[in-house]
C-alpha cells in the first residue's frame, strides 16, 4: 500500500456515469486505503435504469510489531429489473433494491515452518423486490440475512511438503417476509497435504473437508491433485473430488406465482473430473482442459407439463456435465511495441438423465458453444487498442456474434479512453427473459495525482 490518489469518470449512451475516487496513505506504524465509486444510467430500455453505489475502506495497523487488518465493504444497489424473472408478456415493471455490507478483521502470525491467520467476520445483505415498481403493495419481497463467524487458516512446511489445515465456524439468519424467520449454524474443516517427488516435478495433494450444517448434518468431501512437470514450459495436470450443496432458503420456502419452493429438496452432490496441460514461454502460452461432472440430486425448478406456468423445485435423478476449454496467446512486438493475439473456445454439454428436458429450467440456459478472440495492439507508445469478437450459441440452437472495442491514451498523469459495446447491434439474451444491451459508447477520464 503506498500514498496515491486517482479519479476515474466516465459518460456514454443511455444517460451513462460513472465516477471513482481512490485514495491511499501510508503513515509510519500504518496505511489506509479507501475507495468510493458510483454507477448510474437512464437504462437502455423500459425500467432498466440504476443506481449503484460502493464502498471500500482497508487499514492495517501495528504494522511493525503485530500487523491487523481491517476491511469495510458497502455496496448499494438500485435498479429497474424488467423481465428480470417474468416474461415480457406479463407486463410487470419489476424493481429491485439490494445492499451488502462486509466487516472483517484479521491478523498472521508467522514462524519459519508455520503460519496461521486468524479471521472474524460479519456479512449482511438485504434484499428488496417489487412486482410492480409503482404499486409496492400489489407484491413485495423483503430479505434481510446475517451471517457472523470465525475462521482459522494455517499451514506447515516439513521435510514432507506443506500441510494446510483450517476451520470456519458460523451462523447465518434470515428475516423474510416470504421465507419466514430462520437460521443456520454451519461449521468447515479441511485438510489437505501436498506431497513433492522426482525433486519437484511431481506434485500430489490429497485432501479432505468436513462440514456440518444444523438442518443437514454432517458431509465429508475427499479430493485429490496431480501436477507433472514435463518440461520447462510443460506442465500436466489433474484433478478430482467430490462436491456438495445444500438448498437455499428459496429453493426450500420461496413461492409466487410461478415458483414453489420445496422443503423436502436433499442436497446436491457431484464427483468432479479434470485434467489438463499448461504451456508457457515467452511468446505463447496455451492450456487445454477437459473434464467431467457427474451431479445426483441436482436443484432444479421443474414443471409438470409444458402447459403449467408453475415450477417447483426438484432434484432431478442426475445430470451429466462434460466438455472442453482451450485458451492460447501469442505475443509479438511491432516498431517494437508489444501486441497480443489470443483466442479461447469452450465447449459444454449437460445430459438431464432420466428427466423430460422440456419440463425443466436447467437445460434452457446452457451455453454449448463459445468462441472468444481478442487483439490487443499498440501502434503508438502512448495509444493502445483492444478489439473483442465473441460468438456464443446455446444448447436450444439460438446463437449471437458480439463485437467490442476500447482505446487508451495514456499522457503522463492522466488516460483518455473510449469503450465500444456490442458494435454492430447484435440481439441477444444470455440468461433468463432479459434483452441485453444495444450498441454503446462510453467516454473515460482518469487521473492519477
């Protein structure tokens, strides 16, 4: 952390500011670093206009004897939620207020071999949701929740490798009008160790997590990573384990129109695959992944015909998830300036076994295909461009190309920039009912003192 102040604003289409102000000191025996910064837009359509505002606020002190740290977050936001969770045809103007706040404070105590931070914590969030946003009492949400806890990481290097050991203990609250009044107590604990052959080349780390929750007991979690060093640039890698969820409060309680929530639902439980390659070298760097998830009891909102309107939420028997990631980058200079080429494809299939697709939720939202490329040049030593081309086509069929692009020019204390969203007008939804935005322009200033 050292002494800077910066200022970022911005403006652009829709009615578009954005402002932040950075400002960081260091005092002998301490530092203090705070941040402010605020989003606001007219929205690119009907009722999807916001207001955001955050706040973040990060000292330490005693720096030179037992160094503390303490974090502060603050984040507020307001925002027109337009067929944010209704289709278009239902005519609702939805609204939506949330605010989540973060206080934690911690402290490492370190000796040659062991290391072991201590940390406490309070989060709250609340949550307000109007059906319609000019008639509060036609449908109204509120959730307000709390967690508070503890937690305690540490580590230990030996001639055996480093073990890692730790435990988080909490409790979380939930005053809903919807929900009702409820609470959690949670506890986790892990354990891992990794292991170092054939003078580092090979690495193994078994581990094991235990949880327990007051409303679904006690769950273990073993896992396992393999990392092979096959050359200077090479390195091989996989890895497997078992995961585990527990229900929300909406998937349990939550009900309206269209939803039912369901206090029968069990756990989500899944036994996860991976292994890949990782290559670097001073112009190229490439990986390649594949992997595998096989999930039982997976949390889905479910129908009973295509003509219900109504889903509830279900574990469906299983669901198989596999596929591929590829990323690579090139690196070169031009009048000797550093430029960048790189490209990634994903690829994701979801198998609902023993359920009707066309009843379920889950398998409308998988994103199939995914190809993104993007190059980033230099022509000038102080300007600097960057352009974005992404297609995307889901497990449905319906698919969309998308253009971005942004230049920065840097003077000596202050940027220039222009961004460039989706160019060439591309419509398409990523999730849910909701049009993403039109093509826009944003125009950036910021300065550094």
């Amino acid at each position: 952390m050292s002494n800077t102040v910066s200022a970022n604003i911005e403006a652009g289409s829709f009615g578009q500011l954005n402002g932040s102000l950075t400002v960081g000191k260091e005092f002998k025996n301490s530092a203090i670093i705070a941040h402010v910064g605020v989003l606001t837009s007219d929205g690119y359509r009907k009722n999807s206009d916001y207001n955001n505002y955050n706040y973040f606020l990060k000292g330490v002190f005693n720096k030179k004897q037992q160094p503390i740290e303490v974090v502060a977050t603050f984040f507020d936001k307001k925002f027109g939620a337009q067929n944010f969770y209704t289709p278009e045809a239902y005519g609702f103007n939805e609204y939506e207020e949330t605010q989540n706040s973060l206080l934690g404070v911690s402290t490492t105590f370190k000796t040659d071999k062991f290391k072991i931070t201590p940390r406490a914590y309070w989060k709250r969030g609340q949550d307000i949701f109007l059906l319609k946003r000019d008639d509060p009492s036609f449908y109204r949400n509120l959730h307000i929740t709390n967690k508070a806890g503890v937690e305690v990481n540490a580590a230990y290097t030996s001639n055996y490798g480093i073990t890692g050991f730790g435990i988080d203990v909490s409790r979380v609250a939930i005053s809903s009008n919807n929900l009702g009044d409820r609470d959690r107590k949670m506890a986790n604990l892990f354990l891992e160790h990794r292991f170092k052959f054939a003078e580092g080349a090979i690495d193994i780390t078994p581990g094991i997590a235990v949880t327990y929750f007051s409303d679904f007991k006690f769950h273990a979690f073993p896992g396992l990573d393999l990392g092979i060093v096959v050359s200077e640039n090479l390195k091989v890698y996989g890895n497997l384990g078992v995961t585990y969820r527990i229900p929300t409060y909406t998937d349990l309680y939550y009900k309206d129109a269209s939803t039912n929530g369901n206090p029968d639902l069990k756990p989500e439980e899944a036994f996860a695959q991976e292994i890949g390659l990782k290559y670097n070298s001073k112009r190229f760097t490439s990986s390649l992944a594949f992997f595998n998830r096989d999930a039982t009891n997976l949390i889905d909102y479910v129908r009973t015909n295509t003509t219900d309107s109504k889903y509830t939420a279900t574990n469906i028997t299983k669901v198989n998830t596999k596929g591929f990631e590829l990323n690579t980058a090139y690196r070169f200079k031009i009048n000797n300036l550093n430029q960048m080429v790189s490209f990634g494809y994903n690829f994701l299939d979801d198998d609902i076994l023993d359920q009707n697709k066309d009843l379920s939720r889950y398998s409308l939202n998988t994103l199939k295909h995914q190809f993104i490329t993007r190059f980033t040049s230099k022509l000038f030593k102080n300007i600097s461009q960057n352009i974005i081309y992404r297609h995307s086509e889901r497990a449905i069929g319906t698919s969309y190309n998308v253009w971005d692009a942004s230049v920065n020019v840097a003077f000596k204390s202050f940027n220039l920039t222009v961004t460039a969203n989706n160019i060439f007008d591309a419509a398409y939804i990523e999730s849910g009912f909701v049009p993403m935005p039109p093509r826009s322009i944003l125009l950036g200033v910021r300065y550094g003192f």
